[in-house]
C-alpha cells in the first residue's frame, strides 16, 4: 500500500522568470530558450536568454519538471532545458524519495489536473500557488517500485513518441515532394538539360542541386530515380506566364497554368452547434474545432469537445474529409487557414462545427485530397491566408478568400501521379495513428493502477 504525504514534503518550488520592462534587456536572439506554456505545448522556442544573465533559479535541468501554473493550469511537462516562465512552477524532486519520471506520471492523471484547477485561485484567470500546489497528496511508492512502474509507462510513451516522429518523417517526405514537383518543378529541368532546353533565371539555383542529386544516384543504388513511365509526362521547357487579371508573372512548365483554388474545390461553413449540449462526459458525438488542427497541418485528437445534442445530417465529417480552420484565437493566427484530414477512430462520430470549412471537390479524380492538402499547407497559400485575415484578438478567413489562392498546376495531368504516390504514406501514417491510439488508451488505463501500487511490475 502506497504511504499518502502532501507533495510539498518531497519536492521543492522554484519561480518562473518574469517578463517586464526591468528583465526585457536580458532577453536574445539565442542562448537559452524561454519556457513559455504556448512554447512548451508546440515545441518551438522563439525567445531565448544568455544563461550567464539568466537567474539560476529560473533554468531547468532534465532531471526536473515543469508544471503550468496560469492559465491553462495542470500541465507537465519533463526533459525541458531552458528558463521557465513565470506562468510555470520548476519542481525539483527530492530523488532520495520520489523520482522524476513517477512524479511526472503522478502529476499527468486527469484526477490530479482536475485538482490543480480546483484548488487555483482566480475566476477569469486561474491561479495555482505554491502552497496550494504542495497541498496536493501524493501516493508515495517505494523507490525501486517506482521505477519499475513507470518504466511501463516510459515505454508506451516513447512508442507514441516513435510513431510521431516517423510520421512527421512521412509528411515531410510528401511536402518534399510536392516542392519538387509543383514549386521547384525539379523533372522539368531534368528533362530540359536532356534536351538541351533553356532554364529559365529564377530556377537557375536548382540545375547544380539537381546535377549533384543525379551524381549521388549514381553512387548509391539505394536512391531511386523518378520512374520512366512519370517523368516522361512532365514537359521539358518552361514558358513565360503573364496574367494581370491573376496577378501572377513568372516561368512555369510549358502547358501548366495558375489556377484559382476555385477552380477545383468549393469550402463548406460548418454548423453553430448550441453550448447547452457541449459535455465534458465522453459521448460517441464529437465536434471538431480548430483545435483540432496542428500547426502546419494535420489533424489533432489529443483534445475532443463532446457532444450530446441533436445531430444534424449534412453537417456530419466521414473518413478522409479535408477541412480549414476559418478561425483561430492565437494572436499570430498560427493555425489560421491549415488543413487537417479526418481520421478514422472507432465509436466516434466526427461533426463538422462553425469556424470550420468542409473541402468539398469539384473533380476528385484529378484534384484530390492528397494535393488539395498539400497546396493548403504550402508557404505561398499560408502567406496570401495571414495577408488577408481580419481581426485583431481573433483571427478570421473566409471561403471567398481561400478559395481565390492562386497554385500552379498540370491542368490534371500530374497531380494523379502524386496522389497515387502519397497515399501510401498516407496509410502508413494513419496505421501509426491507430496504433498510438491503441497504446494511449492502454497507457491511460494502466497509469492510475501503476502510480497507486494496484498493479506492480
């Protein structure tokens, strides 16, 4: 049986660093990053600190957590290096009687979270003081058992963790692909040094980058080149696009064009579902929102907003469905305009919320979703998507505006050939995606029965 103690007794507190007008001359353009809570959630670091003038007091090592005080409150986080925020506590545990990764796992249980926030202070702006965070009971196993329990959970973790990243491999591969194909047109300059054909200026850069990557071919069986058969369908000259009703001037492939996305897909609002019926019980009737959407794109289900209300029909996502964020309540509108597909995750109904648009397609055959997405992910749409936003808390886009982005294109000839393509990266994705599901909900179930001591390794 676990021995119960406040958690003060076995961990010290550290302060956060404060921003104001007296330690913004500490801040740099590199060094240490600050730990913000948006930074610790996204991964990226935008403020940093020379640790030579950042208070010692403020750095965290591996060894300690994080855990979010203000505003979204409970959040833990381990293995961060960098200054913590004020709006963070720096837990440093007592490693003669609790360690870090079964404090970690203790404080990641729902239960615990709920608690945080019930105990903070404040109405607006929730508040989670030191001494209420040392308050909280903890049950407090031997040590060695605690290392073996949360071993287990270290492992599943690092599983997710593992088909996270071979996923963020597998877009990257696709995005990467996409750049060659429709922004750098990378087989059209192939074939137009076979044929001996003009490359224009602005894509002179590419000719050595695509002379060393024929080299390496060469060199490394390994490295296929682009089938026969595909780069035959590619042309083998560019010419001079001018159009002033577009607004578009430059080379592209001889016989593609600029087209307006409208050309290709319609965007559907979603429906205003009423708050009376939100719940935070877990039902079969989710509404997806733009948190739902990553940064970049991609789809998000660490987080679900349930629903137990009327269902509207038309308004229900299937699997594989592209959708837009319209609106996003970040100051830098991070994920304004980004796409997501929707995955397939059993006993769940996805429904299509307001502030959402439904991609809806004019001829999937030739335009289909695995372009679409790429293309609404791409740097030029992102741009021309912030340039025309309206809003200042709150950022806004709209079909109209969306759908009157401009992309290059084969007029259907290739982009079939690269849909065939990244589906199968697409499946491999999704596979990883059920499988870290299946291992999350194994995880949630084993976490409470391993941190009480029910159940020992």
């Amino acid at each position: 049986m676990a021995n119960k103690i406040r958690i003060g007794e076995v961990v010290n507190l550290s302060q956060g660093f404060a921003v104001n007008s007296k330690s913004k001359h500490l801040m740099s353009e590199s060094g240490l990053p600050l730990l913000r809570i948006t930074d610790l959630i996204s991964g990226n670091y935008s403020q940093y600190l020379k640790e030579e003038t950042a208070p010692e007091k403020c750095i965290a090592s591996k060894d300690e957590l994080i855990f979010t005080r203000t505003g979204q409150v409970g959040l833990v986080f381990r293995g961060k290096v960098g200054v913590v925020h004020n709006n963070c506590f720096k837990v440093i545990p007592n490693r003669d009687f609790i360690e870090p990764d079964y404090l970690y796992w203790f404080l990641k249980q729902p239960h615990i979270v709920k608690l945080a926030n019930d105990i903070a202070s404040g109405s607006v702006q929730k508040d989670l003081n030191h001494s209420a965070f040392k308050s909280i009971e903890i049950a407090l196993l031997p040590l060695k058992q605690q290392r073996q329990n949360t071993k287990v959970l270290n492992r599943i973790e690092e599983r997710i963790e593992q088909n996270k990243q071979t996923n963020q491999t597998l877009e990257e591969m696709a995005q990467a692909l996409f750049k060659s194909w429709f922004v750098d047109f990378d087989p059209v300059i192939d074939n137009a040094l076979a044929a001996g054909n003009a490359i224009p200026d602005q894509l002179q850069h590419r000719v050595e980058i695509r002379k060393k990557a024929h080299a390496l071919q060469k060199q490394n069986p390994n490295i296929k080149p682009l089938h026969e058969a595909t780069q035959r369908l590619f042309p083998s000259e560019f010419e001079h696009c001018c159009d002033n009703t577009l607004g578009i001037q430059g080379w592209i492939p001889k016989g593609w064009e600029y087209s307006e996305l409208a050309e290709f897909i319609g965007v559907k609002h979603g429906y205003a579902y009423k708050g009376e019926y939100f719940c935070n019980e877990p039902t079969d009737d989710v509404l997806l929102t733009p948190g739902n959407v990553a940064i970049g794109g991609g789809f998000k289900g660490d987080k679900f907003k349930f629903y137990n209300g009327p269902v509207m029909d038309n308004y229900i996502f299937n699997e594989g469905d592209l959708f837009i964020t319209m609106t996003d309540l970040s100051k830098a509108g991070d994920a304004l305009g980004y796409p997501a597909i929707v995955p397939y995750v059993a006993g769940l109904t996805f429904h299509h919320n307001q502030r959402l648009g439904k991609v809806e397609f004019k001829d999937r055959i030739k335009f289909g979703t695995e372009f679409i997405y790429r293309c609404l992910c791409s740097r030029e749409y992102r741009s021309s998507i912030v340039a025309t936003a309206t809003g200042t808390t709150v950022k806004h886009t709209s079909p109209t505006k969306i759908l009157k982005h401009k992309v290059i294109n084969s007029r259907g000839v290739i982009e079939p050939i690269f849909e065939f393509y990244i589906k199968n990266f697409t499946a491999k994705k999704e596979l990883n995606n059920i499988n870290s599901r299946h291992l999350a909900v194994t995880r949630d179930y084993l976490l409470p029965k391993l941190i009480s001591g029910e159940v020992t390794i």
